[in-house]
C-alpha cells in the first residue's frame, strides 16, 4: 500500500480509502460478519482510512464493533455531519455525541459537513457551525474539520476561501473533471494545502458496468490489461494533488483487486500513451451520452436556479449503465429539494434562452431540460420522494440503535 501525506497536520494516509456506505447485504439486512472480515482484512493489507457518514444507515454502529480487538488504533476514521436534520445550533453536538457512542470511539479523526452546496452551506452557517466545530476540536471529539461536497465550483472556492480547513472530499473521476469542483476545484484545494478525498472514482459504477464494445475495444489494445476499474483507479492517482480514492467496496475480489491496483499507482504513473488512451475513452463515453455536456458550467447561473450540469449528469447517467432506481432518487434528494434544499431541477426551466449562446458545446438547454424533466421529474421520481423523505427522517439525532 502506497500512503500519501496530509499537508497540514503530516498524517500518512493510504491511497485506497474504505467507504463503508454500502457493506454486503445477506437476504436484505447487512452481513455483519462478512463486512467485519472485509473491513479487517483491507486494514491487515494496509488501508488506514475508513469513511462513513450519519446517513450511511447502520454504517456507523456496525464499523464501532469491526474496528474493536485494537483496529480503531490502526485507522483514521472519517464521519460526517448531515445538515438535513439540523434545526438548532445543539442539535450539532447531539448528533456527534451519538456518532462517537455508535463507533465506539472517544475521537472523530476526519470530521466531515456533509454534501455542502451553496444551500447546505448557508444552512450550517447560520446554526454557528465553527463555533460548534471548534469547540468540539478543543474537547478532543473531532481532529480534523473538512468537508464533502456536491456544488458548483464557484460555491466550492467560497468554501475553500471560507476556512482553514484541513481536507475536502470531492466527486472525481475521468469523465467528471469538469462537473462540480472539477479539476479546478482539485487544484486550486491542493494549492492551499488541504488534502483532497476523492469520492465516485467510477461514477457510482457507470464506469464498470455494461462496459459499451467500443470502450471495450480500447482497452483490450492497451499494452497492460487492466480491468475498466482498475483504470479508472489509478487516472485518479494519477493526480499528485488527490490524497485518497474512496471506493465502496463490498466484495471480496474488487477489494483484493483495488488493493493490488494501489500497490503503485503513484502520481503521474501513467504514461503519455495511456493517458492519450484514457482521453478517447472519455470521449468515446460522451458520444454515447445522452447530452454532451462536459460540466463547463459556462451556462450558470440560470436566473430560475436550474442546476444545468447537474440535471444533464443525472440524466447521462441515468442512460449509461447507472442504477436507475438509485439515479431518481438521487436526483429527487440533491435537485427535488426532497431534504429541504433549495429546488434546482430541470422543470423550473422557464425557457428564456439566456443560457443558450453561452455553451461551447451548442446544447439547445432548455429543449433538453424538457427531456430531462420528462424522465427524471416524473411520477415515478415523486413517488419516490414521500420514501427518501421518510429513510431520512427516521434517524434520530441521537441515534445509537
Ligand atoms: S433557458 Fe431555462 S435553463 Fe436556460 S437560463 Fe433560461 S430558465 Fe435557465
Ligand atoms: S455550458 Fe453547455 S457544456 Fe457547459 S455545463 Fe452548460 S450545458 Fe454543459
């Protein structure tokens, strides 16, 4: 296993990250055992970040029993803060003080806001959220302040700008480089210093799944064969700037395979020739995607607040090998303001053709957002609403169950 340093405070951690938001299922409940021998056995090979979050379900009380017989001492073990359930400034410290009795543990080693957008962000603001973040640092529960986001990078370089943090957890893959904080948005973090986290380096598995035969083809002429994943993997380490590549493993031969693949994906390991290669892959997946938006955001802000490159990303994935069902839901949690946000999906588009001369890739935006809206704001997505309203609110602040 191959480590790489935290700027501000010298940790070393891996380059593979355990993300432990979707451990393996026996007959519908999670299988405690197997996720523990997973768990173990990554740590045994060297991985010392595990990520989870409040919302992750029974993530967090299922890893406080994995990491006992002296494997809390061997991680750095990251959390997060969800702002949907916040309504006063003390429901801050109720929720970490059940997160800390969850996990067994008396610290937080990487403490997380989660999903910060510009809604999000202001929402954690007004409740005093450094306030309460620094005085849980001075108490000894949390280590390291950070956060994860899913915004527009403009939003991003407020947040950055905002505070010294001390890392940031960002979607990054080799088709994403522009969507959301992007690879500015990665090298302007690195160029304070903050670590970065990378999370979806295979595009919640549209990267993996349904490989289309002319991908295929390009990566079966390459000099080394690499599985889709493996490569995916290591464009990301690629990168000098990217401290640890999260993957939700739960799957015994992906973990020993992302496990291998780590072993030295250094930065700036690929050659000029696979990088070339990788780039007519990307290419090749645009084609083939619905809209060939590239997340420029050149077309923001829409004076109606419509997420532009968002409502397109959902929508390609939707089309390209993603989990339709998790895709809606998805796109009814961030864009349908199912958690309170502030709506930003295709149906608010008012067609007033401001956005359109702005696209380098002469998109005809609001015709697509029609599109859009036909197939993800549907009844099917509302009917699912009324459910990611309820799994949501059914944690309690100071869940421990
Ligand atoms: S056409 Fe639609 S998406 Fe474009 S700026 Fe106007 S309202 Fe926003
Ligand atoms: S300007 Fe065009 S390519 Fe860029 S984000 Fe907007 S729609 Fe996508």
């Amino acid at each position: 296993m191959q480590y790489r340093q935290v700027p501000k405070n010298g940790d070393l951690l891996s380059v593979l990250g355990f993300g432990a938001m979707r451990l393996p299922t026996k007959r519908g409940r999670i299988d405690e055992e197997r996720a523990k021998n997973q768990i173990r056995s990554a740590i045994d090979a060297g991985i010392n970040y595990i990520d989870t979050a409040f919302m992750y379900g029974e993530s967090e009380r299922i890893l406080g029993q994995v990491l006992q017989d002296g494997y809390r001492e061997k991680v750095k073990l990251a959390t997060k803060l969800p702002p949907w359930h916040l309504q006063k400034p003390e429901d801050m410290e109720t929720i970490l003080n059940g997160q800390l009795k969850k996990l067994q543990t008396d610290h937080i080693d990487y403490y997380l806001l989660h999903a910060l957008d510009s809604s999000t962000w202001k929402k954690f603001q007004d409740l005093g959220v450094f306030e309460f973040l620094e005085k849980a640092r001075e108490s000894g529960k949390i280590i390291n302040i950070g956060f994860s986001f899913h915004g527009d990078r403009k939003t991003f370089k407020e947040i950055i700008d905002a505070y010294d943090w001390g890392f940031c957890q960002i979607q990054y893959n080799f088709l994403d480089e522009d969507i959301q904080a992007g690879k500015e948005g990665l090298q302007y973090a690195a160029s304070k210093d903050i670590a970065v986290i990378i999370m979806e380096p295979l595009r919640g598995g549209v990267l993996t799944r349904k490989i289309p035969s002319e991908v295929a083809k390009i990566y079966n002429s390459a000099d080394k064969k690499r599985s889709p994943a493996e490569w995916a993997l290591r464009w990301v380490w690629n990168h000098p700037e990217v401290t640890v590549v999260l993957s939700g493993m739960n799957d015994e031969a992906h973990i020993a395979e992302n496990i291998a693949a780590s072993e030295d994906a250094f930065a700036g390991s690929l050659t000029p020739e696979e990088l070339s290669m990788m780039n007519e892959i990307k290419n090749v997946y645009r084609k083939l995607m619905k809209v060939s938006c590239t997340g420029c955001s050149y077309c923001m802000p829409c004076p109606f607040g419509v997420n532009i490159p968002e409502c397109f990303s959902f929508y390609n994935t939707y089309h390209m090998a993603g989990n339709r069902l998790v895709t809606r839901g998805m796109y009814g949690f961030r864009l349908m303001g199912a958690m309170g946000g502030t709506p930003s999906h295709a149906s608010l588009c008012k067609n007033c053709g401001k956005c359109v001369s702005l696209c380098p890739q002469h998109i005809p935006i609001p015709g697509e957002l029609k599109n859009v809206s036909k197939t993800l704001s549907g009844w099917r997505t509302k009917i699912l609403l009324p459910l990611v309203k309820m799994m949501f609110s059914r944690k309690k602040l100071d869940d421990s169950a």
